[in-house]
C-alpha cells in the first residue's frame, strides 16, 4: 500500500513538473499558427482571410507533423533522446489539430458545406482533395488513439494503425503539391519542403538498413517497397 502511495505521489509530481512545459508548447504552437497566418494574410494574399485561414492551418499543420516524424528518425539516430517521446507526441498532436482546422477552413469557404461539391471528379489529378481525403482519417485514428490509455488498451493494433501514417505521407505529398500551387512556392512551403525532404530521406535510411540487418525478410521491408512503388505510380501517371 504504501509503495502504491509513494508510485501515484511520484506520478503527481511528474505531472506538475510537465505543466509548464506543456503550457510554454502551447503558446508556442499557437505563436506559430499565428505566425502562419499573418504570413498568408498579410504577405501571401493580402486580406484574404478564408485563403489565409485554409493554407495557414494546412501549412502549420503539416509541418508539426513533419517535424513530429524528424523527431522519430533523429531518436534512432540518439536513442538517448528517445526518451523526449513526449514532444514527438505533442507535434504530431497539435499538427492533427490544424488539420481538422484546416479541413473545416476548406469545407466552409470553399464548399459551404455541400459536401457533393467536393466529388465532381474522381480523377485525383484533377481533383487532388481525394488524396486528402485518403489521409484524412488516418490522421484522424492516429490522433484519437494517442493517448497513454488507448496504448494499453489497442496493444498490438496501436501499432498497426500508427503505421498508416507512411500511407498518409505519400497522399500529403502528392495533395500538397498538386493543390499547393504557388504557396509551396513561398519561405513556408519551402520550409515544408525541406522538412519533408529530411522526413523521407531518413525514413528510406533506416528502412533499409534494418531491412539489411533482416536480410530483408521483415515485413517492414515488403510494407516501405510497396509504398515506393505506390508513390512511382502515382508520380508516374501524374
């Protein structure tokens, strides 16, 4: 019984400690978003707000998340700071947010809400929101299921669903450029486009080498060779 006190008394003080940084994260987060958005209001596209409000959370977004899967490959890279997983956490948290922003943005101002507008092609060359649209809720499961509880309660399935993520990056890829236009063209797309580079560059490193070390038997080596093919596909019949 005791032992019990002192663990939850323990646990206690980690939670209090974790406050303040957990507070400074969120200012920051909502510093950068709003630094997003002047960005899109008042340089990109002066006194477009709908504009602004859609690429500013898309933009923001889409960074927290690539910056959440740096952290992942620069922890293999230190598995000392691996331990800083809380943060990787976070990023890919707060990045889910601003994309559910970002979707409302796009469907008030661009669709008001007609959501039949959305599929006037199948073809998502023409009409690139369908890769969002594939990306969507697999963003959506991973965030749902980030918690400490759904770790302990999915096991097994945690992981797998977390995987889909590989998924999602190859249709973020491929929305992102079809329908970012010129604002990939700008110093946050470029941003983007940096990170991004960094993000699959790692992700195909050490793909490889454990797939080496497996003598290329695991099926992480058969999952990451099919996405490569899937992203050629899609890249090829673009």
């Amino acid at each position: 019984m005791e032992q019990g006190l002192a663990s939850s008394g323990q646990k206690n003080i980690e939670q209090k400690l974790r406050q303040p940084g957990l507070i400074w994260f969120s200012l920051s987060i909502g510093l950068f978003w709003l630094l997003q958005f002047w960005y899109q209001y008042y340089i990109y596209e002066p006194g477009n707000f709908a504009g602004a409000w859609i690429r500013g959370h898309a933009l923001a977004g889409t960074t927290l998340i690539a910056l959440a899967l740096l952290s992942s490959i620069i922890f293999k890279f230190h598995p000392a700071w691996a331990g800083q997983w809380r943060w990787r956490r976070r990023l890919g948290i707060a990045g889910v947010l601003l994309i559910i922003l970002h979707v409302s943005g796009v469907l008030k101002y661009g669709y008001a809400f007609n959501l039949a507008m959305i599929f006037f092609s199948w073809n998502p060359y023409l009409n690139p929101v369908l890769f969002g649209l594939v990306a969507y809720p697999i963003l959506l499961a991973m965030f749902v299921t980030s918690t400490d509880w759904m770790v302990r309660k999915l096991k097994k399935w945690w992981k797998f669903i977390h995987r889909f993520i590989y998924l999602a990056e190859v249709v973020i890829v491929f929305h992102a450029t079809l329908l970012g236009g010129a604002v990939m063209k700008s110093f946050p797309g470029y941003i983007l486009y940096i990170l991004g580079s960094l993000v699959i560059l790692g992700q195909v490193y050490w793909w490889f080498r454990i797939s080496k070390l497996r003598q290329f038997k695991n099926l992480g080596f058969y999952i990451g060779l099919g996405l490569i093919i899937l992203l050629g596909i899609i890249f090829y019949l673009k």
